[in-house]
C-alpha cells in the first residue's frame, strides 16, 4: 500500500482503516458503549506511534477520523450523533475528515472565513478548505464555520463546529504530490449553499 499511495494510485488507504476497526484499534480510549475500549491516553499514543512506524500518512488518517473528529463527538455531540457517526467510524465502516485550513488564514481557527448562516431549522454553508487529510475518502466532515458575522464578536463566540454529511453542494478535488504525504486523501473541499441541519 506504501508504494502505491506514494504514486498516487491509492488516494484514500480506505482498506487500511476497515483493517484497523476491525481489530478495534480505532479510538481505543473512547468508552465501550460508542466503540471504544475504555483505554487510556499512552494506549491510544503507542497505538498511534505503531501505526506511524511503516508511514507518516497511515498516522495521519488514523488519528483524523478516528481521534480528531470522533473526539469532538464524544465531548461535546449528542447521543444520536455518537450513535450514527462515531460507532460505524471506529468499526471502520464510514470514515471522516477535519476542516479547518483555509487558503487565505491556514490553520487559524478565529480567522476562518468559511461561513454558516443560521436560517433558522439549518444552516446554509458556503466556503473553501484545503489540505484536508481524509478529504477524499470521507463520508462525512467536521468544518469549523463562522456563523458570528460580527467583526468585535469574541473569537470563541464567532465559530461553531458542524457536522457535514457528503452530499449535494460539498466538491473534493484530491491534492497530488504532497512530499511524503501522499494517499491520505488531502483534498481541497469547497461548500457551495450546503444545508446543514441544525440538529
């Protein structure tokens, strides 16, 4: 697989992250009741280092879907999130990516320019992010969006995180010869009228 993710003929190790939920690796340190094994941090960061050991981007993809976003879930979703988004993510059985980069801020979670306008029982998402690790293979995506229009808004009172099911209105076009990071599926992702339910 290393081999043919570096030339690009692999995009997304999508058989490598079945692999890994099937021997419930995946977000070992969640709880068991949403696929987790009830584990500790130094579990979760051997497990991780192990999987870095043949390639950087196995890494990479491995702690996106399934530490990252899933993480959020857990913290801060609803039970009926965790149930639809995390458990099949840990299995291996749908996979996620995190949105936060941007062409114009990078990595600059209060600089996003993304934006989600509240219309009421949804929000309609329009913008651009880039150098998404799992972008190509992911079903679904957690996108960091202004929805504070207020330029003096506190920086932590202007974002909300979203969670964006791929479908209508969300485009991918996977980003080739990444030095060293290839086949991990960094995309560029770009939301054009995307209606995101509040729930």
């Amino acid at each position: 697989m290393i081999l043919d993710m570096d030339k690009d003929e692999i995009t997304f190790p999508k058989e490598f992250l079945q692999e890994a939920g099937r021997r419930n690796l995946m977000g070992c340190r969640f709880p068991k009741k949403w696929g987790g094994r009830d584990m500790d941090w130094v579990t979760t960061c051997m497990i991780v280092d192990e999987v870095g050991v043949l390639g950087y981007e196995f890494a990479c993809v491995f702690g996106v879907g399934a530490e990252l976003v899933c993480d959020t879930i857990i913290l801060h979703g609803t039970d009926e999130q965790k149930e639809k988004y995390v458990k099949p993510l840990l299995r291996g059985e749908i996979f996620a990516a995190e949105c936060l980069t941007e062409p114009r801020g990078g990595s600059d979670f209060f600089g996003a320019v993304t934006v989600a306008e509240d219309k009421g029982d949804h929000f309609l998402l329009n913008g651009q992010k880039r150098f998404i690790v799992g972008g190509e293979g992911a079903d679904y995506f957690m996108v960091y969006a202004r929805t504070n229009p207020e330029p003096k808004a506190k920086p932590q009172d202007s974002l909300t995180a979203l969670i964006v099911d791929r479908g209508p209105g969300v485009e991918t076009r996977y980003q080739y010869g990444l030095m060293g990071c290839r086949g991990g599926g960094t995309a560029r992702l770009v939301f054009k009228n995307v209606v995101v339910s509040v729930e």
